[in-house]
C-alpha cells in the first residue's frame, strides 16, 4: 500500500462529457503527478503540481486540467470527453520535483469513454 | 525525444523457470526505474539504478543497468506464480523536464503453476 488513495475506481461517461478525477497523497509529499495508461501501454505522463502551481506539462491538450489543494489532495479535470481519453489515469506523489526519486502510485481510475 | 523499449512484450513461463526481460533505449538515462503493476493496481517500485553497469538484487530479481546507462535487464531467477504481473521500466527526462518519466510499454509476464 503506497498510502495514495484515488476516486472513483470506476467511471463510465459518453463522448462530449466532463470528468473528475480526484487524488490524495500521501501526507508531506508537495508533489503530485499524473499519468495516463491506455490499454497495452506504459504509463504517459500528463502533468505534475508543486505547491498548488502547475510545473510541468506533457503532451496533452488544454482541455487536460488540474488543481492542487494544501491538504495534499489534487484533481484532475477532462473536458469534452473523447473515445480515445478511455484509460486508467494515475496520480503518483512524490517529496521531490525530480522524478529519478521514487513516485508512489495510486491504484488508478478506469475511464472509459462511450 | 527519449523513448524505452521493452521487450519481450509477452512472456509465458512454467513456475521455476528463469527469465530475463530487457529495456532498451538510444538515449542516456540518468537513472532507471523498474516497477511492477498487477492487475487493477498501480505501479509498484522495485528498484532504480544509476551507475552505468550496476547491478542490484533483489531476492530472486537481478538488475543491471549498462554501462552506457542506455539500457537495463531484469532476471527472475525460479519464477513463482507470485512474480505475475506487468513490468515497466522507466526513467527520467533528461534536462529541464527531468520532472518527469519516460516509460516503456512493459512486459506482460504471466507464471503459471
């Protein structure tokens, strides 16, 4: 057990559709990431937030969104759904910005998009 | 762009046999990351590496990170039914989007009783 807790485990919505997903860290790590797994993938990041501020960002369009709130807790926001955002999306939190030191990953929540 | 490869993708095997899975890449990594990931959960980390032809163990697990630090093993030596899972290797950006991880597809290992 990693000590990150993600909600829900399990959604299910129709293509257009807005979603949030929602992550708590363990307590005292400031760094919160999060990464999308399609089927058969590895892990893509999305992006992470240090102290409620977006620091970095992969290649993933606007409509990916995030919130970072001080009592360790963060969300993930999608907009206008699309069939292809259909995956297991993974917040890891971390101590440090530096992602050579170890990310501990929550169990993910399955998306999928009708 | 830095990219891994893992391979094989699939792997099959009777308990008590050995196996080695491999992740390769063109680019130099400063460290890498193994992880395992069983079904409905998320990536565990079993070890990272950082000198160039290091090797750390980990019960029946062998690391090893080459020399160039462009690629990395893992051996499972006797294979139980418990080292089922996916494997991904993983590692840092190099730069100043070191904040995050470049992972690979993984290997899917199933052992079968």
């Amino acid at each position: 057990e990693t000590g990150v807790t993600q909600s829900p485990t399990h959604l299910i919505k129709t293509r257009g559709q807005q979603v949030t997903l929602r992550c708590s860290s363990q307590s005292g790590h400031n760094t919160v990431s999060w990464y999308q797994q399609a089927l058969g993938q590895g892990p893509q990041f999305i992006f992470q937030y240090y102290r409620e501020e977006e620091n970095g960002r992969g290649n993933f369009p606007p409509r990916f969104s995030g919130l970072q709130f001080p009592n360790y807790s963060s969300e993930l926001n999608v907009n206008a759904l699309e069939l292809d955002d259909s995956a297991l999306y993974l917040c890891a939190s971390s101590l440090a910005l530096d992602a050579s030191g170890e990310l501990f990953f929550g169990e993910g929540s399955r998306l999928t998009v009708l | 762009t830095q990219l891994l490869e893992q391979s094989p993708q699939f792997l099959s095997i009777q308990e008590g046999e050995n196996l080695t899975v491999y992740c390769n890449s063109s680019s130099v990594f400063s460290s890498l990351q193994w992880y395992r990931q069983e079904p409905g959960e998320g990536p565990v980390l079993l070890v990272t590496v950082v000198t160039g032809g290091e090797v750390k163990k980990l019960k029946r697990l062998t690391f090893q990170f080459g020399d160039a630090r462009k690629d990395s093993s893992l051996h499972i030596t006797a294979a139980q039914p418990g080292d089922t899972g996916l494997y991904l290797c993983a590692g840092p950006n190099s730069g100043g989007s070191n904040y995050k991880l470049t992972f690979g597809k993984g290997t899917l290992l199933t052992v079968n009783p």
